[in-house]
C-alpha cells in the first residue's frame, strides 16, 4: 500500500526529518498491519538525527511508540483478529528464549536486532524512493500504518483510548518499571527521580505504586517541576544541590534509599552527584540512555564500595511487557495511573520537526503525533 513516513536517510547529520511517500508491503509470516492511531516522540528517535545512537545503514523510518487497530493478517498468525486493539512493543518478545524464560523479557534474544535495519526475518516492509527503509525497533510508528511481527504486539481491551496508550509502548513502561522492579523500593522509602519527561514522569508514578514516602523529583523546566506534584511528587526542585540538602534533611543525613536517573542523554558526570545522594546500601538506577561513546565516568569508587551501593542499569524499566502493557492499561482505567496527563501536546506527521525540537527545548513531557484513525 501507499502512505507516509518519516524518514532520515542521514544519520548522525541532524537532518531532521524527511516526510515522503512510502510503499508498505502487505503481511508475511507471523506479521500483521495495524493502522496506528498515534505515536509518542521519544528521544531514542531523537538520537538517530544526532548520532548519539550512530546507525551505519539508512534510510530509517522512526518512532517505535504506537497503538491501533490490526487491519491484516499475515500467514501463521495465531492469537490475533482483525480488529484487535495492539500496544507496539519497542522491545519484542518472543516468549520463548532464555531472556523470556527466565523472566526477563525486557532483554528478548530478538530484541538484539531491533536498531539492524530490516524486519526480524532480515527483509524490508517499508520502501522509499526505490530503496528498502529499515524501520526504528522493528516498528517505525512515523507512518499511520506498519507491518510488524506479532511478538512485537501485545492486546490490549478496546475500552483504552488508543492515542493514550501508544505511550505504553516505550516511555511509560522505562519510566514505571524502573521504579517498580529496576529500583525494587520498598513501602516507606525516600525516592529522587532525576529528569521528569516521557520517562521519568512514569518513575514517578512508579514509586507512588511502590508506597515510596518522599519522592523528590529534580528537573531544571518549572513546569516540569509543577507537573511532577500531578503525578505524584512529594517535594521537587530544581537542581541535585536542592535535592541533596532535602534529602539529607528527610533522612537524617543518611541519603536517599533510590535515586533514579531519567534524564534526556545521560553523561557520566551525572552520577557521582546521584551516587553522593543515595544512603548506604542504597540503590541508583540509570535509565536514560547515553551516547554510545560516553565512556568516562567520575566515580568515587571506595564510597561507592566501602557503602555498599548498588548500580543498576534497566531496560524498559525491566518490565515483561505482556503482563505490564495490559497492566497499566488497568490501572488508567482505575484511575491509578496518569496517562492523558503525559501527553503535552499533539501534532500531525507533516510536523513531526516542530514536534521534536519541541522535545529538545524541554517544551513536552511527551509530544504525539496522532493519525486519523
Ligand atoms: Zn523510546
Ligand atoms: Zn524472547
């Protein structure tokens, strides 16, 4: 079929990105194709225009935080209709290797080839000016249709609103799993988020689930800083100077049980100052993604040691995404989790550009670009 996508056919170049005419080919094995109501804009798609993701092969189509509806089946589906109402995954699950089986689906085998530029079976979906088009994370949400593998689906009930929950496929569950399984805080714990966008709102709201006492979020954008009490804040302030001085006075000085940082591009100088804030035997948690050559870190290794401190790296907040995507989908409908609240303002495709400097400049906690559906 015949839509639109947004491309980038150099990345690294901050070329921004390339609206166009693309070619989608139908279904193949174990694939379906969704008409998308909407895709979230998340800084990972960001970081294939800036080249801190640097990707040796284009053109890409981006956005991997979508929902819809599936219009065709391919072949050997089983476990979905036509009409079903999906969550794109960015992270596949395959249900069946190691990672799957051991309970860590946030690491799927299959997920190692999410950014190699093909469909998981090595062949394009997607074509543009006579050239196969590899699509961000299996997916490419920057069109209103996609052709995807079902283990990158996962159904949801048809009562959630579409253009909310394509939020669950990336941003929301990083940010909520980190503080939910990644940090494991217990009832009653001081908790500092750092960074309150997309990612870390959903921290926040994590925390609050985990019965966290203090939740101390810091962000340099007041409004961020103001939309952090909605979600669930206790104190939030500006910089890890204020953050430090209020922890250390809530916790008599000993630090804060969970630091969580969730910023837009994480550098190393950004952990010592966190490692300083977490009490002894505590936990700090990095989720942002950094650079890929982001390889210093200044680190005050024999406090880190000699205090028992733990560092712990999640992925997709180390979520299972079949049980968490239909989980969090419960909890909106309960009222128990922020989902409209994330979504600062929306966009057509043709002006995803706007959307993403928006992003850049601190604007949105996220930006979505909705499609007719
Ligand atoms: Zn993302
Ligand atoms: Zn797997």
């Amino acid at each position: 079929m015949k839509t639109i996508g947004a491309l980038i056919w150099e990345p690294g170049t901050r070329s921004g990105w390339s609206v166009e005419d693309i070619e989608i080919d139908p279904p193949k094995s174990r694939e379906v194709r969704i008409k998308l109501a909407a895709s979230g804009i998340c800084h990972s798609d960001d970081h294939v225009d800036t080249g801190d993701i640097p990707l040796p092969w284009a053109p890409i189509i981006g956005g991997h935080e979508g929902a819809g509806i599936i219009e065709e089946l391919g072949p050997d589906v089983t476990g979905f209709e036509v009409g079903d109402h999906v969550v794109l995954s960015f992270l596949p699950s395959c249900g069946h290797c190691k990672m799957c089986t051991i309970g860590r689906a946030n690491m799927c085998e299959m997920g190692a080839g999410v950014l190699a530029g093909f469909a998981p079976d090595g062949t394009h979906r997607v074509h543009a000016r006579g050239q196969g088009v590899g699509p961000f994370s299996y997916l490419g949400t920057f069109s209103p249709y996609v052709v995807v593998n079902i283990d990158s689906c996962v159904k949801i009930d048809k009562d959630i609103p579409l253009d909310k929950a394509a939020l669950i496929g990336c941003g929301v569950p990083t940010g909520w799993g980190s503080a939910m399984y990644a940090a494991d805080i217990a009832l009653g714990d001081t908790v500092v988020i750092v960074g309150t966008g997309g990612v870390g709102m959903n921290a926040v709201q994590g925390a609050r689930h985990r019965g966290a006492k203090n939740i101390v979020t810091i962000d340099p954008v007041p409004y961020k800083r103001e939309m952090a009490k909605i979600f669930g804040a206790t104190h939030s302030v500006e910089n890890y100077e204020q953050a430090a001085d209020l922890v250390s006075e809530m916790s008599n000085g000993q630090g804060a049980d969970v630091v969580i940082i969730t910023v837009d591009v994480a550098y190393g100088h950004l952990l010592n100052p966190a490692q300083e804030m977490t009490r002894r035997g505590g936990t700090l948690v990095l989720t942002s993604a950094a650079p890929v050559t982001q390889r210093d870190v200044p680190f005050d290794l024999f406090t880190f040691a000699m205090s028992g401190k733990r560092l712990q790296g999640s992925l997709y907040g180390t979520v299972t995404p079949r049980r968490d995507i239909p989980l969090i989908c419960d909890l909106y409908r309960r009222g128990e989790f922020k989902l409209d609240e994330l979504i600062t303002k929306t966009y057509e495709l043709e002006q995803i550009n706007e959307a993403v400097q928006d992003m850049r400049d601190g604007k949105n906690i996220r930006g979505v670009i909705t499609y007719d559906l």
